[in-house]
C-alpha cells in the first residue's frame, strides 16, 4: 500500500509540474478574464492617449443614397481645455472642450444640445469600416469605426434621409388644406 501512495505522489507532482506548460494553468487563473476590456455600447473607442480625452461610441449611419449621420462622444479627463478634430472624409468636426467637459454628437441624446452631423456623398460601404482621424493637439490616433445602414430597426429611424427638393421627403406632399376643403364644400372660394 505505500508503494501504491508513493506511486500517486509522483503522478500529482508530475501533473502540477507539467499543468502550467501545457496552457491548463489558464483555467487556474483569473488573470486572463481580468485584463479583458470590454466597452459596453455600440461604436468604437480611441484606444491611444489622446492628451487626456477619450473617444466613444464613434458610428457611421450611412443611407444609400450616400449621406452619412455621424455620432460619437468626446470626454475631457484631462485638467486643461482641449480643442479636439475629427476627419471624416470630406467633411472636418473641431471642438473646443473645457477641462472635465463632455460632448455628445447625438441629437437624440436629452443631455446633448447637437445637431445632427450629416455628410454628403460619403460613399462608405455599410457593413465595412471606415477610418477616422483624431486629432488633440500634437498627438492623434486613427479609429476604425463601424459603417451601417439602416437594417438594424434600432438605427433606422437615424440613417439621414433626402433633402428638401426630393419629394419623398417633403412631410406635406400630398397633404391638403383643411380650409380649402370647406369653403370648397360649402361653394365659397379660398384664396391661400
């Protein structure tokens, strides 16, 4: 019987010796679900030091007509203003944010005073990624974010939509005049 526990010894010994070589030490540790990051919400994230500001939540909703809505927020942990560009393409957004300060390019967004951020001919393919530069001061970083469409039924109703010279997006085509219609009814001409 003792050659049967020295025997036993020697198999856990060379089992803990060879666990850590063989990646099952990996299921020992928690360190490997810890470093994880993980940012919750949709759009992307600068991952650089940008002078102390933080890009989140960068997202392109485009239409297929080529017009792309733009959202992102822009976070100001450092102690001074920071004065802070994003390049989209053709088209340039510089703010100016004070020590602390946050701004939400979304004009849904009830703590948010923007308006809605619409580039023209954009031409991103929805469902690739396009690359953005940040810019904070000397320092900058290029983020991929995420092009889509109006497919996902949460976005669509945010996926810019045609001018005022397309008729499809004029809200009064095809509606009448309430006043019209009675003075029609009742035989009297309105002048509008």
């Amino acid at each position: 019987m003792k050659k049967r526990t020295a025997r036993l010894a020697v198999a856990a010994a060379a089992f803990a010796a060879i666990a850590p070589l063989t990646g099952c030490a990996n299921m020992l540790s928690a360190d490997q679900t810890a470093e994880y990051e993980y940012h919750g919400g949709d759009g992307a994230w600068s991952t650089e030091d940008l002078d102390g500001v933080d890009v989140r939540g960068l997202l392109i909703l485009q239409s297929e007509e080529g017009d792309a809505q733009v959202f992102y927020t822009l976070i100001n942990g450092a102690d001074e203003p920071r004065n802070v560009t994003l390049e989209f393409g053709p088209e340039t957004y510089t703010h100016s944010l004070d020590a602390g300060e946050s701004f939400s390019q979304d004009p849904e967004n009830p703590a948010s005073d923007a308006e809605p951020a619409i580039i023209s001919g954009l031409d991103a393919k929805p469902g690739l990624l396009f690359d953005v530069e940040v810019s904070v001061g000397s320092t900058s970083e290029t983020i991929t974010a995420q092009v889509l469409d109006g497919s996902i039924p949460d976005y669509a109703h945010l996926v810019p939509t045609g001018g005022a010279s397309d008729p499809a997006a004029d809200p009064t085509d095809g509606m009448t005049d309430p006043a019209a219609e009675e003075g029609a009814e009742a035989g009297t001409a309105v002048e509008g």
